[in-house]
C-alpha cells in the first residue's frame, strides 16, 4: 500500500470544484483519493457526492455539512472531525472506524454498512434509517468438478469476477437488496469460488437464502451481459457433462406446499413453491418449474405449472378447495 499522501486545503478545494462539474455538467473529473491522510482540512459544506475514499485517513477535519451521498468510503479513520450534518445517503461504507468525532445529526440514510465502528463518538439525532450492514463472506475455494456433487443445490453463477471476492459479495448483495430480491434481510455470507479457462468465477448459493427467485431470474437475464450468470443447474449439464447423481431409494414425489392463504402474487407463490422443491432434494425441479413459469401466458397457466411440481396444500392445514382464489399482482 506504501506511505500515505499529505492532502493539502488547496488541492482538495481544486479536487471539489472539478469534481462538482463532473457531477452537474459531465465535465471537470471526479474525485478519487487513495491512500491519502486530510489532517485538519476543511470539507464543511463541500459536495463530495459520488466521490471515492480509500485508504485514507480524516484527523481533525471539519466535515460539517458536507455531502457525501453515493459516495464510496472504504478503510477509513475519522478521528476527532466534526461530522456535524454531515448527509451521506445511499453511500458505501466499508471497515470505517468513527473516533473521538461528532456525528451529531449526521444523516447515513439507506447506505449499505460493514464493519462500521464508533469509539467515543457524539452520535445523538444521528439517521441511519433503512441502512443494511453487510456481512463478512465465508469464501470456500473449491474446483468445478464439486460442483457435480451438488445435484441437490441450486445457485446463481457470476463468471469472469476478478478483483476482490469480497467485493463482489458486497456489490451483489447491494445490487439484489435494492432490487428488493434479497428478503427480510436475507444476505449471501457464504461463497464457492473456483477457476475455469483462466478466469474467476463465484457461486451464490440459494441454501437460507430468503429471495424472489421471479425477479432474480429477470435480474439476470437484464445483467448478462454484464456478469454472464446462469444457475448452478445449466453451468454443470452444459460446462462439465452434469451432476454426479446420489443414488436415491425411490423416485421423488411432489412434496406438500401450503400456498393457499398465501399473497397470491404469482412470483410470491414461485418463490414458495421453489423453496419447498430445493428443501426437498430438487434444485433441476425448482429451475424448470421457474423458467416454464416466466415464459408462461397467463396466471391460470402459471397456477398449473406450479401444481404439477408441489402438492398444494393450505397455511391453515384445511383440504385445498377445488378453486384457489388468488389475484395476480
């Protein structure tokens, strides 16, 4: 990482107003500081908005109303600033430790945490309203061929996630929180990496994992491009000649799934009724129910689909009636 760099107040007002027309007429550069130390710098009421902070350390700075919405601080010391007002919403804050500083009223509004720390801080009034913290990802390191042995799993597969794994943890489990994918604070803390062809590539696995499987499966068609994911079921048929099956007693049947008395939006009950086939041993199952039911015409169609995979029962234990009542969204 080397020795930090010495900021100076003229370099950090140049450094603002650049960045500001960067940010408002597409022009002028965007702030980017790394490995750098502010030390008794004056950031009150400058607009660092989408601006990126790493490795660097703030010593009795004056932050006072400053703006640092969507902005990206990781490994970060603020000591003995004065936070005051300072507006931070939808940022990024990764290993940040608040010593000694004023936070009072600072405003951290739907930003997404790790690892944030506060010693001795002044944090009354203080808004960290709809923030989420992020977890610290288990990373197993595995090779392709376990992934045959994982017939019973289903999973989302980036290919070509170079750089920092615990990045992409963040990032994925950021993208999908907004998304409302992720449920109820659901988060991917556990992922398998393994190397194919030269590149890098992660599985998230689905095991605990609270998710809208309908939007995720629309969510990574639109962002193909971008990570080229596929599930866990297409990437081992089609790139390592399938899964290694487990011998099995008998045949499996449709397991029990109470979906009557549920919200009857139509992903809602996907969700369900995959999750009850994934508990059961059947991730191939699970997938090719969801993909018949997104390319499916109608909800009438879709209900059908999702009873020849489950056996639907209701939440209130009763006999399914003969017609289930449930509106589409």
């Amino acid at each position: 990482m080397g020795e930090k760099r010495i900021v100076t107040q003229e370099e950090l007002d140049n450094a603002c107003l650049l960045h500001n027309k960067w940010n408002e007429e597409n022009e002028g550069e965007r702030a980017v500081f790394e490995n750098c130390v502010f030390d008794r710098l004056n950031f009150a009421g400058k607009q660092f908005n989408g601006a990126i902070f790493r490795n660097c350390d703030f010593k009795l700075c004056d932050i006072t109303d400053a703006g640092m919405c969507f902005a990206e601080l990781k490994n970060i010391s603020f000591a003995c600033c004065d936070c005051h007002l300072l507006i931070a919403e939808e940022a990024a804050l990764r290993d940040i430790i608040f010593e000694n500083c004023n936070l009072k009223s600072a405003i951290f509004t739907h930003s997404s945490l790790r690892n944030v720390q506060y010693h001795n801080c002044d944090r009354n009034d203080m808004s960290l309203e709809k923030c989420y913290k992020l977890p610290e990802a288990e990373i197993v390191n595995i090779s392709p061929e376990d992934l045959r042995n994982m017939s019973d799993k289903e999973g989302l597969i980036l290919q070509g996630c170079g750089g920092d794994i615990q990045e992409w943890a963040d990032g994925i489990n950021t993208a999908l929180t907004d998304s409302e994918i992720l449920l109820n604070g659901s988060m991917f803390s556990k992922l398998y990496v393994f190397e194919t062809e030269g590149h890098t590539c992660i599985m998230f696995p689905f095991e605990d994992i609270d998710l809208n499987i309908g939007k995720l499966a629309i969510w990574r068609l639109q962002t193909h491009d971008q990570f080229n994911g596929t599930w866990l079921s297409d990437y081992v048929p089609n790139k390592l000649g399938g899964f290694i099956e487990k011998e099995q007693s008998q045949e499996h049947k449709k397991p029990d799934c109470p979906l009557i008395g549920q919200d009857g939006n139509i992903f809602n009950l996907m969700g369900i009724a995959s999750k009850t086939l994934r508990h059961n041993h059947m991730a191939t199952e699970a997938k090719e129910m969801c993909e018949r039911i997104t390319s499916s015409g109608s909800y009438e169609e879709a209900l059908g689909i999702i009873g020849e995979y489950v056996n639907i029962t209701s939440i209130y234990d009763e006999e399914p009636s003969e017609e289930i009542e449930m509106e589409m969204m």
